[in-house]
C-alpha cells in the first residue's frame, strides 16, 4: 500500500497567470478530493493570501507560504516559520544593493499602482501580498540587468540570505530555505503518521523556484508557461501539454488514467 500526496503551486499551475482564477483546475481538484488524495498547496504568497485560497477551496491540508518560509500546520493553523523574520532581511536590504549594483525594488517600497500594474492584483489583495513574514520579493527596475543566481547566491551566503526566481519577483529570504525543505518536512510528516503505508509524491509547478520541490518528491510535473523558458534536468520530470490550470487537470486525468 502506498498513500499518495500532491503538491502544487499556485500562480501559472493551480491559478491562471494573469487572471489568478482556478476554475479550469476545479476538476482536477476535485477528482483529488474524490479519492481522498491530499492536495498541499506551495507558493510564494503570504500566510493571509494562502489561507483565503484553502478556504475557498475547502481545503484542510498544511500549504506551504512564502517559497517554504513558513509551513502552516493544519487543524488549527499552526505557523513554523524560517529562521530570518521580514525585519531582520530589510536590515540586509543594503548589503543585496551594494551587491547588485544596479536599480531593484521590493515590494514594501513599490507604489500601489505600480504594483497593480506588476500584478493585476486587487487593492484587497494586495494589502494581504504585503504581509511578508520570512521573504521580501523584489523586481530589477531595468530590464538591462540579468541576476546571476548562482553568483549572487555564492556571495549572499556569508549573510545567510540567498536568492529563489518566481514567476513575477525575485525572493530574498533564509539561506537553505526553499520550497524544497518545506515540501519534505511533509512528506515526512505524512509518512509518521502512517508508517505503514509508504508516501508516493507528485508535485506540480511552473517556475524556477519551483525546482527544488520537484527535486524531493518522486514524480515532477512542469505545467507549461508561455512567459517561462528554462532548462530542467530532472529524471522524475514531465512536462504538461497545456497551460496553467488546464495542464493541472490534464495531468490529473492523465496519471489515473493511465492506472
């Protein structure tokens, strides 16, 4: 016997891109919730943000915020959060700056009209994007410069911060901390609670931080993003036909119909 998880990101797989609607993945869903199948939910939105979704969703599984910032372990909420709080990353604002060389800015410090004009994001929805607790998300002001993670990454270290691409911002948050670690604290979680029965993992996802979630579970699936090129050199990986949420279905369908 084996007790299967699915793991998902949100913007551009669980939600559409640019209208952030999830109805082309409420099939897929609810096919999962039919057999009784738990969907954890990974993004790089905020706790208050990913709760309304999980409510909205009639979920009651543990989601992952923040790019694995923090964890919130279901029935009640309970927040385990990373080692470096939103204060303490802005004191090192300055250090990332310096680094760089060149124009960036957060999202604490972006105007609300730009960032409506970022995110298509309501005003609502917005005030909940800004209640950052483990990362500060960023964008380069000038499309001239390009971010070599690794590099970047390398240097930052000594700070104890690095740097994760999402689908709109860059991410500076904890060294170490990536939606990786978090997706295997609850893989391993599941698998103490039942011991018997072993995890069999699928995770879902379209962009490059999603990457080190699709490195610890045991079958990865790149639901296809037309604003996203990049290489992935993964053995568990496939790729979806279809875009977004739709690929999110497809994908579902297609895996038990394949049993």
């Amino acid at each position: 016997m084996k007790q299967l998880l699915v793991f998902s990101d949100l913007d551009g797989t669980l939600l559409d891109h640019h209208t952030y609607s999830y109805e082309e993945s409420l099939e897929g869903i609810s096919f999962l919730k039919q057999k009784n199948i738990p969907l954890i939910l990974v993004s790089s939105k905020t706790y208050p943000e990913m709760k309304k979704i999980q409510v909205k969703l009639g979920l009651s599984t543990p989601f992952v915020f923040e790019n694995g910032g923090g964890v919130a372990w279901s029935n009640p909420f309970r927040l385990e959060l990373a080692s470096f709080k939103v204060p303490e990353i802005q004191k090192k604002i300055n250090f990332l700056k310096d680094l760089l060389q060149f124009p960036f800015k957060t999202i604490l410090e972006l105007e609300t009209d730009e960032l409506i004009n970022l995110t298509g994001l309501t005003l609502e929805q917005l005030e909940l994007a800004r209640q950052r607790e483990t990362s500060i998300p960023f964008i380069i002001t000038s499309s001239d410069f390009v971010i070599d993670l690794d590099q970047v990454n390398y240097k930052l270290s000594s700070e104890g911060l690095q740097i994760t691409k999402g689908g709109r911002f860059y991410h500076l948050t904890s060294k170490g901390i990536d939606k990786g670690t978090a997706v295997k604290k609850i893989i391993e979680f599941y698998q103490k609670k039942n011991p018997k029965e072993k995890v069999y993992s699928l995770a879902f996802g379209d962009a490059p931080n999603d990457l080190a979630m699709f490195k610890v579970v045991d079958q990865a699936y790149l639901v296809k993003n037309p604003n996203h090129h990049f290489k992935v050199d993964l053995k568990n990986l496939k790729k979806t036909e279809k875009i977004g949420p739709k690929g999110f279905t497809q994908a579902i369908k297609d895996i038990w119909a394949s049993e």
